[in-house]
C-alpha cells in the first residue's frame, strides 16, 4: 500500500497509476482502455470545451477492517449519470460499462485506497464529455467515458465538526428549469463565484436559496441541505437541487430509526424551528452546521450550541460509515466489493 499522512489527506487531486478510457463513435461505445497517462487529446472545436458538453460523478470506494475493498451504491450513480448525459443531449453510458470502468480503476489502483480507520478514502471520479467537433451549438456525435480514481480526505477540512456557511441572494447556481438537477459542469462554473465570496467571508461554503423566488432552500454548496426536528428528517424537494445518493440514504436510515421523513419544499423562514442542520453528499459525507449567517439581514441561525454535532446527526454519520467500511451489515444492499 501507498504511505501517505492518511489522517490529514485534503480533498484533492493525487497522481495514482492508472484511469479507463472509452469512445463512443459511430453510435457505439468501444472497449474499454487503461492508460497511465493524465492527459488526454481531443479537438480544439470538442463541445466540452465551447457549449458544456460534460457530465461527472463522484462516489467512494473503502477499506474494510478485512482489508477489502468497497464500492458504495455504483449503480445510483451510473444512473444519475445517464440522466445527465440525457439532460445535455449526451451519449449514454450503459450500467454495464461505468461498472466495469469503475471497478476496473479501483482495481488497479488498490494501492491507493487508503487503510481503515484514517478517515481518507478513495474517490472516484467518472467523467463524460463531448468530444466531437462542432461550431454550431448542438450535440457532438463522439464522446469521450474516462474514470480516474485518487484518495482524498473530508470535503470540509473539519471533517465531522461543524462548519459555519453563508446565505447566498446574489448568485443562483442554476436556473428554475435550468440544469440544477443534472450533475454538469455549467452548474459548478456558476457556484464558483459564490463559493468564492462565501470563503472570502470566512464560510465554509454557501447556502443557496430557490432561484425563483428566493423562499426556499435549495443546496449547501456541493451538498444537500437537511434539518431535524424533533423526531423528523426534512430536505428540500426542489427541481434545482441535485438528487443527492447521501441524501437518499440518510433518508432510509433515518425510517429504519423510525424517524419521519419528509421531502418537501423548506422555506427560508423554518430555519428557527430546526434542532439540527446539515450538508451531505459524497465528498461532503456529513457536514454538520453551526450557523447559518445572513449577510443582507444580519440574522446569524446557531445551531450545535456547545459546538459539538446533533444527536441525530451523530447516529446517522455513524451508521452510515460503519455500512460504507463494511462495520455493520448492509442490509439494503449498497457496498459491493471488489475481488
Ligand atoms: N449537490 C451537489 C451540487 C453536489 O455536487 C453533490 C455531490 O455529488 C451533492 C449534492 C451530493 O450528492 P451525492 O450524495 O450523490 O454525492
Ligand atoms: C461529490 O460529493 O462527489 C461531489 O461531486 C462534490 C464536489 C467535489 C463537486
């Protein structure tokens, strides 16, 4: 195994040894390739480049106390890839060939998939882009399906402590019919100025509300937003929020607790009434929130009072990574593991 100072990996990009490769020409995808090269060659008229043409995910593999490796819910994201590639007019890439991309680069990497216990872990990071050359805006006919892998830690360098974030009105990230509920490149090239202001300001990421009307809650930076109350888990249902896998998961879990769930549209002004807030995703995990500031009226929402995570929230962080490092048995069938 690769040595590194596990415990304090930041999210970020390490070379590993290998990624897959495939191209999808003439209607079809080809076979599958492995190459040890970082850099790829495309056309300078490629529609990634010029009219947004790319779509990515990002999911986990982890080390079990038994050295083995786990993937964690692939499926969920072969899917909400597909309807990304749908959603900008992509070629789509079948369940079949992102598993075997996928397993295929973690594999060969399993050097680099960090020791149990280190709270690192591997990310994976599949990609697909329009490659085809194109001036006038409409879909490539050549895509390009890649998957790289690299060993990260926490999102937010706090790892499970809280983190303070902040209201954004001045920016929307995506449009009310936009792209929001796509997982594309576009959405993340709009939040970059927000997420800009929001650190400047000292925050650890920013809160942003529906682009229509500014009433409800949408998204926590690259993270699902989620409140309890009492003994309910509540998340925005919103068109322009991405259906975050985390989100679905800490949504079962909280039933299999017997807590109600509720996904609904969360207005702005409920904030007073939550016990707990979070933000959660796959790199995000779960990101306990302290305060919610508003910067246009100066109302500062605290919760985490003596600075420590929920109640709630602690139960789900720890369920949910005992099934991921394969502590606690998998009972809806989320991890598969490598051999
Ligand atoms: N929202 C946005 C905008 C994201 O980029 C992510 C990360 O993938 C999430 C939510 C969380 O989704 P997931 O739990 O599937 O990683
Ligand atoms: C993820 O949680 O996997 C993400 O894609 C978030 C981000 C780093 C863009």
């Amino acid at each position: 195994m690769e040595t590194f100072d596990w415990k304090n990996m930041p999210f970020g990009y390490t070379m590993t040894d290998y990624n897959i490769r495939c191209y999808y020409r003439n209607g079809q995808w080809g076979e599958v390739e492995i190459s040890s090269s970082e850099f790829i060659n495309m056309h300078m008229a490629a529609t990634c480049l010029h009219y947004g043409q790319e779509a990515f995910e990002g999911l986990k593999a982890f080390r079990g106390k038994d050295n083995r490796i786990r993937i964690f819910r692939w499926k969920n994201n072969a899917m909400r890839m597909q309807d990304s590639a749908l959603g900008i007019k992509m070629a789509v890439v079948p369940d079949e060939l992102f598993k075997k991309a996928v397993f295929t680069a973690v594999k060969l990497n399993e050097k680099f998939v960090p020791p149990y216990g280190t709270g690192a872990t591997l990310y994976i990071r599949p990609l697909l882009i329009g490659t085809g050359a194109e001036v006038g805006v409409k879909p490539a006919s050549e895509y390009m399906f890649m998957v790289f892998v690299t060993p990260v830690g926490p999102y937010f360098r706090e790892g499970f402590k809280p983190v303070d974030i902040m209201v954004c009105r001045s920016f929307d990230r995506a449009a009310p019919l936009g792209t929001g509920c796509y997982k594309v490149g576009g959405n993340y090239a709009a939040s970059l100025a927000s997420l800009d202001l929001a650190h400047r300001e000292g925050f650890s990421t920013a809160l942003y509300l529906d682009p229509k009307e500014k009433k409800y809650i949408d998204e926590a930076g690259p993270a699902n937003f989620f409140a309890i109350r009492g003994n309910t888990y509540i998340t925005p249902a919103s068109k322009s929020i991405l259906p975050s896998i985390t989100n679905m998961c800490l949504e079962q879990l909280c039933r299999d607790m017997g807590l109600t769930v509720e996904r609904r549209p969360v207005a702005f002004d409920e904030l007073p009434t939550f016990d707990e807030v979070g933000a959660c995703g796959t790199a995000a995990v779960i990101t306990p929130i302290r305060k919610i500031v508003d910067p246009d009226t100066h109302q500062i929402y605290e919760y985490c009072c003596d600075g420590k995570p929920g109640k709630v929230s602690t139960m789900l962080y720890n369920k949910l990574i005992s099934i991921q490092n394969g502590d606690e048995p998998d009972i809806h069938g989320w991890v598969e593991l490598v051999d």
